[in-house]
C-alpha cells in the first residue's frame, strides 16, 4: 500500500492507468475512501494516469488528532502532487473533494488543468450544521450518523434497487476514524469559498445530482454562475452521483476531458 509523506502526515495513494498517460486526480467525500471512485477507474484508466488518494483521517492515511482545515487539505493535495512528481493535472472532486477542487483552483491555479467539482458547494453551513455532528461522533463514534448520512446520500430508490453498492458505502463509513471525521468535519465548517471561486480560470464543468438532499443544484449552479465560463450539469441522482449514476458520471467526466 503505497504512501507518500507530506508534512509529517502519511497519505495513502493509488495509481492506475497507463504511465505516459495524462494525469487525473479523483478526490473522494467525507467519510469514504479512495475506492468510492472504483465505478469510473476502469474507463479513465484506458486513458489517464488516474491517481486517487485517501484525504488525511480516512482510509490509510494518517488520522493526526486535532482539527483541520480546507487549506490543510489542499497543501495535502499539492504535497502529494510534487512528492509523485506530478506538475499539473486534471482534478474531480466530489464532496469534499469538490471543495478541495475549488480550493486548487483558487490557490494552485499553476497545478491544475481542468476542474470538475461535483455535488459540492462553496459553503456548507457553518457551526450551527456542524457542531452537533462532530459532537456526535467525538461520544458515540461513526455508528451515531452512518444512517442519516445514508439516507442523503443516496435515493430511496437507488437504496432498494442497489442494496450491495450502498452497504459498500455504510461499511467504509463504520470504518472510518471518529478523529479523522470530526477533524474533516471542522474544515468544512469554516469554509467559506464564495468569495473566492471567481478567481478560478480552469475550464470547469460543476455536476449536481438533482435529489441531493447536502449539495442541492442550486449551490452547483451558484459556483457555476461564480466561475468565470463555467459549465452546469445534472443528473438524476442524490449526493455519491458518481455512485448513483455511474455510466453517466464516468461519460460526463469522459465528454469533460476530452
């Protein structure tokens, strides 16, 4: 299991795709891991030198005690980038990861190419939505939320047709360190990149799942109207859209880079 180490934290990673290919960096939501993107890897990596990573607090990097922060999260994005020897790539996000693509954007203009932030947005609520929700997983561990989270992750009825793909889900959520997810929790409290998004000169394409309960189209559609030529599109999904949707993220990720 490969790690790179970036300001004394361990990041796990993963590369698939051929070497010469043209890099793409996915970047998963709160909670999960890397292997929340398995759905599109076999058809980018026909093309791209797809690099996935698990965000500091999930999968098999380090959960450093403590909160976090979006620019933590970021210097962690670009740390790995230039521990692999990687200049400039292709980022989709989403979630956290779309906040994380937005922040590249704003911060590393020079390191990216093009940005496809997906089901996220430049704000996320503030204390008043997050508090309770690191309080409850500091006391009762990722058991008191995994039910609620999917529940909005995904619809009603993707939940009864696709029963396996979103227990796949619960389990990385059960999975995931109580340190690690407050500490992402707190980052996306106080973020707060509305001001900021207008800066962004990658071309990018922002996608929202029309029955995402988090992220509604709405707040896809501000970044979108804040990004100066931005692209808008929804499918017919709730907030894991790449899950829910799978051909149709993947084809819309494919029409994007191409």
């Amino acid at each position: 299991m490969p790690h790179a180490t970036v300001d004394g934290c361990r990041l796990h990673y993963r590369f698939d795709g051929p070497e010469d290919g043209p890099p793409l960096l996915l970047s998963h939501a709160l909670g999960v891991d890397l292997e929340m993107w398995q759905p599109q890897v076999p058809r980018l990596a026909r093309r791209f030198r797809v690099l996935r990573y698990d965000h500091r607090g999930h999968g098999g990097s380090d959960a450093p005690a403590g909160p976090c922060s979006l620019d933590r999260l970021g210097r962690d994005a670009v740390g790995l980038l230039d521990a692999l020897g990687i200049a400039r790539t292709d980022v989709v996000g989403l979630s956290l990861g779309g906040m994380l693509a937005l922040w590249l954007g704003i911060h590393a203009p020079d390191r990216v190419g093009r940005l496809m932030p997906s089901c996220t947005t430049a704000y996320a609520g503030g204390a008043e939505l997050w508090d309770p929700r690191i309080e409850a997983v500091r006391r009762d561990g990722m058991a008191a939320l995994v039910d609620g989270v999917i529940g909005r992750w995904f619809s009603p009825g993707f939940r009864e047709r696709a029963p396996e793909a979103v227990d796949g889900i619960r389990r990385k959520l059960l999975a995931t360190s109580p340190i690690g997810y407050a500490a992402t929790c707190a980052a996306i409290r106080d973020m707060d990149q509305r001001d900021t998004i207008g800066r962004i000169r990658a071309p990018t394409l922002v996608l929202s799942g029309t029955q995402d309960q988090g992220t509604p189209p709405e707040r896809g559609r501000e970044i979108a109207a804040a990004v100066p030529g931005a692209g808008f599109l929804a499918l017919d999904a709730a907030h894991i859209a790449n899950i829910e949707q799978a051909d149709a993220f993947t084809a819309a990720v494919e029409s994007f880079l191409d």
